[in-house]
C-alpha cells in the first residue's frame, strides 16, 4: 500500500527533454509490476501506461527506441493524440468513442518531464525551492550518454538510503568516488527533498575537472559533487555539471527487488567545441558510474528488508543525516492513511 501510495500521489522525474528529441522516440521504465512510457508522440512527449487499450498487450517491449506507438496483436496505433483502429467496421457493437489510452499526467520542470497518475499536490508544491535550481540544470543537458538498468536485489528505501548516506563512501567506493576526496556534506532540505554539496579535497582532481569545465557550457555553477534527492524514488548527481546522472528506484511487486535505471545526460558542449572529442569523456564517465553502481548494489543487496524500521533512527550518524530525514517522511506519510 505504502509503494502504491508513493508511486500514485507524487511526481517522478522520468526523463530530460532531449532524451526524446525525434517523433517515435521512446523509453519503458517499470514500477510495482506496471510499465509506464514516455513518448515522442509527433512533437508532443506523452507518458502512459503501456497498455494497448483494445486487449492489454504491451505496446513496447524495449527499455528505448524509436517505434510507432502500435500494437503487435491487432494493429491499433495512437498518433498525433488520436487512436487509428483498423478494421473500425468491424467494431460496430463497441463503444470505440469510450476507449482511451493510460495517460498520466505530466508537468515539466525546465525541461525535467514529470509524471503522475494522482498526484496529491502540485508539482511546485512537491518540489518547493528546488524547483528553480532543476529547472536551471535541465537547461545546461543535452542528450543521453548512457542507460544503465537491472534489478537491484534490495528494497528501495535500503537503495534510496544508500545514495543519502555518505558515511559508506571511503568503505564502498575506495577507487572510484573515494578518489574525489569529498568533504563533509553541506546538506539543505526542501520539503521531502534533500540536497547535499560537497567540495572535492584532492587538490590535483579538482584542478583537472575546472580545466575540464572549460570546455562546457553552463548556467548552473556546481563546484564539486552534488547530490539531489526528489522524494520518494529520484536521485540526481553531478561531478562539477560536466554531466548528470539520473536514477530512479522504483519500487518492484516482488521483495527484496528494486527497478534501478540510471541515465547518463549530457552537459551541453561551448560553442566550437566538437562533440566527438568529448565522446571519450563521456564514455568513461559511464563507466566509472556502472561501477559506482555495482558498488552500492553489492552492498544494498546485503541488507535485508526485514530488519528495517523507518520509525528507529537510533542509531544515525551525522552523516547519516539526510536518511532521518527521509525516514521522518515515511513515518509522515504512513501515518497520513492507509498503509
Ligand atoms: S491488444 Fe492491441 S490491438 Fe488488440
Ligand atoms: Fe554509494
């Protein structure tokens, strides 16, 4: 009930903008045993559920591509925000003027597409202050660099908490975010968001990564790591803003499993700057993340779901901050109904 809850009545950050630059663009993403699409539908991004509307196949069986919104069983196609049935004649006893697809409803934030089945607020009122800020940062990306999505063999919250928690980095993430040296967070909190900014300590990295922000064009200034956390499910982080990447851990149906996805987008290049040559940057970017994400994988799918309790923060360090307080949201939202 609680997943349900989280999933129904907030917004998530599903996608950037230029993630579906061209008409048939598309990516599936799945939460509680449903798909849920965002779509290139002629110019217009769209988000719904998957479902044909005439017997329930699955539009989509990729994670993304770029296919018309037509189904393989019987044909029915949704285009330019109309449903074309082929064979209408032979539908005469339907109500065909009833059918409708599963949309959701969208908001965008900049250009952060946001999604909601019932959302309980608005988006502005879900994201507070923060608003501004992504809204800044979705105008400095430009494209996906890499798509990066398994299963991850915990719950969520245990994933969630994992990317609130700095205190696990030197232990964890020894050669790859361990190399940063990164200070003690500067957290601030937004409503049920957090956002933590830390400084980069090792002298020669911090050298490397302001030349390499020479080359990038941005509004937004990120001087060493941040890390913003959108209640419940949605995670950004960026190295300087020379790229972000974008997590979702959305619920599974099944214990002990969570949808991880993460994204890997783009900041927007300076002018004169030719894409190829920083194609090499992105690409170890990816792969330094892929392990970052092995690495706190490895470790959440140690943990149990049994033995966690969202109302016991006994035992939280001060840099174990941000979980307190995303514990204090579950106990919020538990205690709110019906879960
Ligand atoms: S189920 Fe999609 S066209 Fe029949
Ligand atoms: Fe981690």
């Amino acid at each position: 009930m609680m997943n349900k809850k989280l999933r129904d009545h907030y917004w998530h950050l599903l996608c950037h903008r230029s993630e579906l630059p061209q008409p048939g663009d598309f990516l599936r993403l799945q939460w509680l045993g449903q798909d849920i699409v965002a779509a290139n539908d002629a110019g217009e991004i769209i988000v719904f559920d998957n479902l044909c509307p005439h017997r329930g196949a699955r539009f989509f069986d990729a994670e993304y591509g770029n296919a018309p919104i037509s189904c393989a069983y019987h044909g029915w196609t949704f285009q330019a925000g109309t449903l074309l049935i082929p064979s209408r004649e032979k539908y005469q006893a339907c109500e065909l003027s009833k059918v409708s697809m599963g949309m959701l409803k969208t908001e965008w934030c900049g250009d952060f597409l946001f999604a909601s089945v019932k959302p309980a607020q608005t988006l502005d009122m879900q994201l507070g202050e923060l608003s501004q800020q992504l809204a800044s940062i979705s105008m400095d990306i430009n494209g996906r660099a890499d798509w990066n999505a398994y299963t991850y063999e915990c719950d969520w919250k245990i994933a969630i908490e994992n990317g609130l928690d700095s205190l696990h980095t030197p232990y964890v993430h020894t050669d790859t975010l361990g190399r940063l040296s990164l200070s003690d967070p500067d957290n601030v909190y937004i409503a049920d968001n957090s956002t933590a900014s830390f400084q980069i300590t090792d002298a020669s990295v911090a050298k490397k990564l302001r030349s390499a922000a020479r080359l990038f064009s941005r509004t937004e200034p990120i001087d060493g790591y941040i890390s913003i956390y959108l209640f419940p499910f949605t995670m950004l982080t960026s190295t300087c803003g020379l790229s972000y990447s974008l997590q979702n851990f959305f619920p599974s149906a099944q214990e002990q499993k969570t949808h991880f996805y993460s994204r890997l987008l783009k900041t927007s290049l300076r002018a004169g700057v030719p894409a190829v040559s920083m194609d090499h940057f992105f690409l170890s970017t990816a792969e330094v993340n892929r392990q970052v994400f092995r690495e706190d994988h490895h470790i959440c799918s140690r943990i149990p779901i049994q033995g966690y309790d969202w109302n016991d923060v006994s035992r939280l360090s001060v840099d174990e901050e941000k979980i307190i307080h995303f514990r204090k949201s579950l106990q919020r939202v538990a205690s709110a109904g019906d879960v």
